[in-house]
C-alpha cells in the first residue's frame, strides 16, 4: 500500500515539473479533469493547444464527426505545425524556391480530411480496458492496407528507478504489416516497415461524447517523418 501511494505521488510531482516544455508528459494548456462537461470538439476549442487541429476539423467539416461516439487521439500544435513545415519543405523543393509563403491554409484539404480518421476510434476506449500485450483497432478512417493500429500499455522499469516498480504509459501504434514485438529478431524488419510508436501525455479525458487522449508533443501528425522547411 506504501509503495502504491508512493507512485501516485512520484507521478503527480513530475507531471506538474514537467508542464512547461514541450516534450511533457503532460503539456495540453491546463490541468486535466477526468470529466469535462463539453463535447470533444469543444474540449478541443476551448484550449488553446489545440488551435491548429481544430482548424483541419473546421476545414474538412468533420465536427459532427468528433462529437460522436468516438475516442481520439489528439495531436498538439507541435505535431500540426511540424507536418505543415514538411509540406512546406516538399513545395519548396518542388518549385525551387526558399521564399515561398506556405501555411496550413495552403494545405488542400483533400490531403488531410480522411486522414485525420485514423486518429479516431469507434466507442469509449479507456486506460482501463488496455494492456500490456496490446489490442489492434480499426480507426474510423477503415481498412488500410498493410496498416493497423494498436493500443496498448507501456510498461518502463527505469524511469523512477528507487521509487517504484515500474510505469505504464499509454501508447499508441502505427503497426507496419505484421507487429513487431511479433518478430523474433527484429534487427531484420526493414526500416520502412517497423512499427512507429507514440506515448500519451495526457489520458482518460471523458468528454460529453467520447474520450480524448493528448498524443506526445513530440508526435508530428500523420505520422510523418519527410524532411522540415528552414523557415
């Protein structure tokens, strides 16, 4: 029991240390509240971490999507802004000229609209109701060849060495063909096909409709790994 109240405790002092960079484990605009009595869109609106998701939502019509029975995953104006840049890198490599004005409204929204799908997930899906062997899930984007996705808890054994016995983060999994933690050897997965992975800052929020789980600032939308713009 001592130990189990020492964990809590342990978590709650580093979350609160941690706010301020952009690589917290809990950095989405404010203390999170297991409930909020707000759709998930509105949960989105109403913080300001959100601005630039929000703008793909509102561009690509999808609102009414967000606020049905769904959990997503949230990605953070660190991810937006990143993948804007990719694509603004791409267009400047594509017209041979640095000094080209490209923002997220210069996106087509035929890009993105399906894509934000995959972020979102049919029901209420919990910490609660995952583990450590992990689950596979068919996002609301549907069926993608050699793609799925997997939802699972991480279990680190270092992190607060000395304190406690081990942490389990949520994360969530872009599965590449088969998973890898299926693989006997996987120093024989080809790069291009290993499994991308990205932990959850913040989890559980339970909105009017669904719940949200705030992705890692580190995570770029989409997935996406193609090289940033210098300006």
């Amino acid at each position: 029991m001592k130990k189990y109240v020492l964990r809590s405790l342990v978590i709650c002092l580093l979350a609160v240390y941690s706010s301020c960079t952009k690589d917290d484990y809990k950095n989405d605009g404010g203390v999170s509240k297991a409930e909020v009595n707000m759709t998930t869109y509105d949960y989105l609106k109403s913080n300001p971490q959100f601005s630039e998701l929000v703008k793909l939502i509102d561009k690509a019509g999808l609102k009414d999507v967000y606020n049905g029975n769904v959990t997503l995953f949230a990605v953070n104006n660190y991810g937006v802004d990143d993948w804007v840049s990719a694509k603004k890198e791409k267009k400047v490599v594509e017209l041979n000229d640095e000094n080209i004005t490209y923002t997220i409204d210069s996106v087509p929204v035929s890009q993105y609209k399906d894509s934000l799908l995959m972020y979102l997930f049919k029901g209420k899906i919990t910490r609660d109701s995952m583990n450590t062997t992990g689950k596979l899930y068919t996002s609301l984007l549907g069926t993608i060849p050699n793609v799925s996705f997997e939802m699972k808890l991480r279990r680190d054994y270092s992190t607060y060495s000395g304190y406690l016995d081990y942490v389990d983060y949520v994360t969530f999994i872009k599965v590449r063909g088969s998973r890898d933690d299926e693989i006997a050897d996987q120093s024989t997965i080809p790069e291009d096909s290993t499994d991308m992975s990205v932990d959850v800052q913040t989890s559980g929020i339970i909105t009017t409709n669904g719940v949200i789980h705030v992705l890692s600032s580190s995570h770029r939308l989409f997935f996406n790994t193609e090289p940033l713009a210098d300006n």
